[in-house]
C-alpha cells in the first residue's frame, strides 16, 4: 500500500517526465532506465521494480501496452503514452529500424494513395550478406532472367495493429544510408527522397506495384526535391549486384521530369546485362536505350 501512495504522491513528477520527453512510444528498456534514474527522486519503495511501476503507469495514466505478434519473429512490445500514428509505433517496433518503400513515399510527398500497409526496414548485419563483387563474377544472363521471371519473394513478418498491417523488412546493411529523423522530438525515422525512389525501385511490390513506383518519379522531378547526384552516390554505395541503374534511369526517362544531362548520367552505366523492371511480368516489352523489360502498357 505504501508503495501506490508513493508512487500517486509522485505522478505529477513522473508523468512530467515522460511528456517532456516529447515521445507517446516505449519500449520496456527505455521504460526501465526512465525508472532506475528517477526512482530515488521520486522516494519509490525498495520493493517496487519496473513490472510494478508499469503496472501503476498503466492503471494511473494514459499509458498501454502494445503488442505486435509478427510471423517468424519474436513478438515486441511496446509502451503508448497517449496517442502515437501507426508509422511511430511501426518505426519503434525494432532497434535503429525505419519507414521505407510505399510508407516512405507517403511522407515524402511521392504519392497520393494514402497506404493501409506500413513497412518498417530492420537492417541485417553486414557479416550475414554475400560480398557483391563475389557475386557479380558469377552473375550470367540466363540466372537474371531466371530470379525475374519468378514471383518476388515477399515477407512474412507481418503485424496488424488496430486493422493496420505492419510488415519488417530486413534489408542490406547500408549504415542507414540516407536515412532522416522527423517529427517534434526527431524519433520518427524515415528514408529521404533519394533512397526510396532507390528502395521503391529495387521492390515495387512494397511500393504499390511498378504504375506507382513510376509516379514517384514524376512527383519527385516536378517538385524538384531530388538530387540526382545524391541517388546516383547512394545506387554507388549501396553496391547493387544487378544493375539497378539502368531500372532507374528508366523511371526517370518515362517520367518526364528530368533534364537529359540527368539522364546521361545513368545512361553511361548502362552494361551488357539485359534487366527487368520488376518481377514475374506476365506481358513484357523492351526498352532497347535502357536495355531493360517493362510491363506492356507503361505510359
């Protein structure tokens, strides 16, 4: 009892100390070093721990727990303090994780669907990945056109919160190339303009299908908010094994809204291999300037 009498007398202090935080989401390690580095301050018992101080947040404020139940992947949970948007609770879900593909596009200005599905990138650790220039010397036509005639491979680490889906992404490691913070207390991660055209590119089927990922384009050229140099050096460290280049380049021709010496500079990339602009296209043609197969009908 002297332990919840503590704590009521103390909750003006501690609620203070969460909304000057200018977060609304936690997480449980987060919630315990708020705890650890207050709880002297605030005169709570020996005997209360972090379970208990969440339990007394829970039943005395306007915090709530959350749980995302993702397939294939440990569930997390999460701590609201208030009200938090999806794409906050999404970009808190996973350590150093951020919005990206059609999330992305939304908050950039890049697209007027309003997307029901929010994808979050968690990167992968660069020891797990295959070094790309390994890879290039093995790279043939016959197994390009083989991994593109075949569905994309999708994720299955997917979460619904509140009729929302949620799907983790694990992407190259890339440092967080390109990757910006937003919002009142910047605890809101997001890819800039250049690296999800890059990233819509590489996986339209996150990106609202190839029509979208083409839009885009359009939207980012005629606002004129995008670097072409800042893409072209992010496409050089990103280190793609298949030429990528020549898919964006592509985009950026069909879009309309860029200058041919923008053009140029994808055009001087373009190799021998013949690509795809995406995955299992049923009725295809070919752009023979960009050496890549689009889906018939891309206007």
């Amino acid at each position: 009892m002297a332990g919840i009498s503590r704590f009521t007398t103390s909750l003006k202090s501690i609620v203070k100390q969460f909304t000057d935080s200018n977060k609304n989401i936690f997480t449980y390690s987060e919630i315990e070093g708020i705890f650890e580095d207050g709880k002297q301050s605030w005169r709570l018992p020996q005997s209360m721990t972090t379970d208990k101080f969440l339990m007394q947040l829970i039943e005395k404020t306007d915090f709530r727990e959350i749980e995302l139940n993702f397939a294939s992947v440990e569930s997390r949970r999460l701590f609201m303090y208030g009200n938090a948007t999806p794409e906050e609770i999404a970009s808190a879900s996973f350590n150093k994780a951020y919005l990206s593909h059609f999330t992305a596009s939304s908050m950039n200005g890049l697209t007027e669907q309003i997307p029901k599905t929010i994808y979050v990138t968690a990167e992968q650790s660069a020891k797990h990945e295959i070094v790309p220039e390994i890879a290039r010397r093995g790279l043939i036509q016959e197994n390009i056109d083989k991994a593109f005639k075949k569905p994309q491979r999708t994720s299955e680490a997917i979460a619904d919160w509140e009729g929302i889906k949620i799907v983790l992404l694990r992407g190259k490691s890339t440092g967080n190339l390109g990757v910006k913070s937003i919002g009142s207390a910047r605890n809101l991660r997001v890819t800039d303009i250049e690296r999800t055209l890059i990233d819509m590119t590489v996986r339209p089927s996150y990106s609202g299908g190839i029509f979208e990922v083409l839009k885009a384009y359009q939207n980012a050229g005629e606002n004129g908010k995008i670097s072409v140099n800042k893409l072209l050096s992010y496409l050089k460290r990103m280190d793609f094994i298949y030429p990528y280049h020549q898919a964006i380049g592509f985009y950026m021709e069909k879009s309309g809204a860029f200058k041919e010496q923008q053009l140029e500079k994808f055009r001087e990339l373009i190799g021998e291999y013949k690509f795809y602009l995406g995955y299992n296209m049923q009725e295809m043609e070919f752009s023979e300037d960009w050496n890549i197969y689009y889906p018939k009908g891309l206007r």
